[in-house]
C-alpha cells in the first residue's frame, strides 16, 4: 500500500524538510497544477495521484465532470492520467434527486432498481473503454439530500461493483456518514460494501463542523451562506480524532487479516488547495498526523 496526502505547499514544506514522508501527493484534475508539480520543484519528482471529477448515476451513459457540470473531456483527462501514472479514473457513485425526478419523493426501496441499472448504465462504458483495472467507483453520502438514498445502500453498490467489474473506492468517511444516516453500525456498514473489490481507500476525520472551522472558512472570505449552511453538520476532510483513528486501524486490521482486498492506494484526504480546503489546512496538524499515517499504511504486522 501507498500513502497519498492531498497535496498543499503546507505537506510539501513537511516533505521537503525531511519532517514527512508521503508515497503521493492527491491532486486535483487541474491541468495548471498538474504542469506545476510534474516539474523539478526541488530537485526531486513529485509523485501524483489525480483525483477525477466525475459523477455517475444519471443512466445516460455518460459521466458528469462535476467541475463543469458538463460531459467530461477524455482527452485531457487521459493526458493527465498518462502523465501522472495515476493507475485509474475515479467516479463518485451517487444518483442525484434531479437525476430522476419521478423517484424524489419515493421510500429508498422504490429506488433501488432503477438506481442500479442507471450506475450500470453509466460506469459500464468506461470498463469497456479503459478497462477494469482502470476504473473505480466510490461510496458517497446523502448529503443532506443531495443524493437519492439507494446510491448509498451496499446491495446496490455490490451489484453495481461485480456487475461492471470496477474497483471500489472506499470512503471510510463517507461510509461513517452513510451508516449514521441509515441507523447502522458503521463496522456492519463497510463489511456489507464490495471490499473484495478494493483498490483505493480514502480516510479522514468525521466531526460536527463546529465555530473553530467556520471561522477560519470565514476569515477566508468564503461566501458566508455556505459556511453558514456546513455549521453543526457531521462532516469528512477534517484532521483525525482519537475516534477516526480507531476506526482506520480497525479497517487496516480488516485488510492485513485478508478480510478485505489490499488497496494499492491509501489517501490521506485533509488539507488541499483551492480557498476552502486551503482555509482549513493547518501545517502544525499535518506535522503530527501524516508521519503516523504513513507509519500505520506501512506498518508489516
């Protein structure tokens, strides 16, 4: 396994300095930034791993690049693919209410099938296309009714994951999140997800997004009806707690019993770039907590 942080200049610093070690940087699906790192920033590469922007669930056979709300553009995806050695294109497998209109206001139960077939519909392509090795889907959240409930219920994401034969990526957070909203055992929740299709893991804190971060999203100059609406929710890309870090080492345990597929990729989703992951990224934190991630992804026994 590799250990991938989202990359800032903040985990550079640390790297650079000798203070961390990280296998990849995750990044963006921005070209600017892609040219800026892919350079000889001090006189060693920099290893990325791009994180794509893509959306399924619509049953229109076409991702969505949810950057620009439009079909995404293969060519310079692959470009950037190619050109990082990033091994797959990742898609969020999350069916939207205005997606499907007609099952709005329907019990989850009633979506399921229709949910289903339109994942299929949508990542079976790009199987074909690229390649299953070359493919994953990752587990999303309601969100708060951004997304239809069935995209978030494992029998769906099994039957999409074995039928269309791409990897899964693992959200522990989102699966935290997921299972808080169905009222299950996050534990139950992620061993009923397709694990023995793994190949990337992404962890984070979950936590109430109280006044600490809202201040500093605000002393960013974020548009303060957004930041007004993320106050009090139980959200992810936050800095581990002694309660995220038991449940990482219980998924880590998973895989080095064999319960799980191994993933090939670990990635550390706090702090970033652009001006809200940007506001939230605190230096000191990712002094403390990527040195021990990496030594737990590395960890032989």
């Amino acid at each position: 396994m590799e250990l991938a942080v989202n990359y800032s200049t903040a985990v550079a610093d640390l790297v650079d300095r000798g203070l961390a070690t990280v296998d990849r940087y995750k990044c963006p699906a921005w070209p600017d930034l892609i040219e800026e790192l892919t350079g000889d920033r001090s006189g060693v590469p920099h290893p990325l791993h791009i994180h794509f922007p893509l959306r399924v669930g619509m049953g229109t056979g076409i991702p969505v690049n949810t950057e620009t709300g439009e079909a995404p553009d293969w060519a310079q995806f692959e470009e950037l693919r190619a050109k990082t050695g990033t091994p797959w294109f990742s898609v969020h497998m999350g069916a939207q209410p205005e997606d499907h209109p007609e099952l709005a206001d329907r019990p989850w139960n009633d979506q399921v099938a229709v949910i289903t077939e339109a994942l299929i519909r949508d990542i079976g392509p790009l199987v074909e296309r690229f390649g299953s090795d070359h493919v994953v889907g990752e587990n999303i959240f309601e969100y708060y009714g951004m997304h239809l409930r069935a995209s978030v219920m494992p029998d769906v994401l099994c039957t999409v994951v074995e039928t269309t034969g791409c990897g899964l990526l693992l959200d522990l957070s989102h699966a935290r999140i997921a299972a808080r909203d169905l009222g299950m055992d996050p534990r139950d929740y992620v061993n009923a997800l397709p694990v023995s299709h793994l190949s990337e893991m992404h962890v984070t804190s979950v936590q109430t997004f109280g006044d600490v971060w809202v201040a500093r999203l605000r002393d960013a100059g974020i548009d303060p009806n957004y930041v007004e609406s993320l106050q009090g929710r139980w959200l992810d890309h936050l800095p581990m707690t002694d309660d995220d870090w038991a449940f990482f080492d219980w998924a880590l345990g998973r895989i080095r019993d064999g319960a799980w597929r191994e993933p090939e990729i670990v990635a550390f989703e706090y702090g970033g770039v652009g001006p809200e992951f940007g506001a939230l990224t605190v230096p000191e934190t990712l002094a403390e907590q990527v040195p021990r991630l990496y030594e737990m992804v590395h960890r032989t026994v």
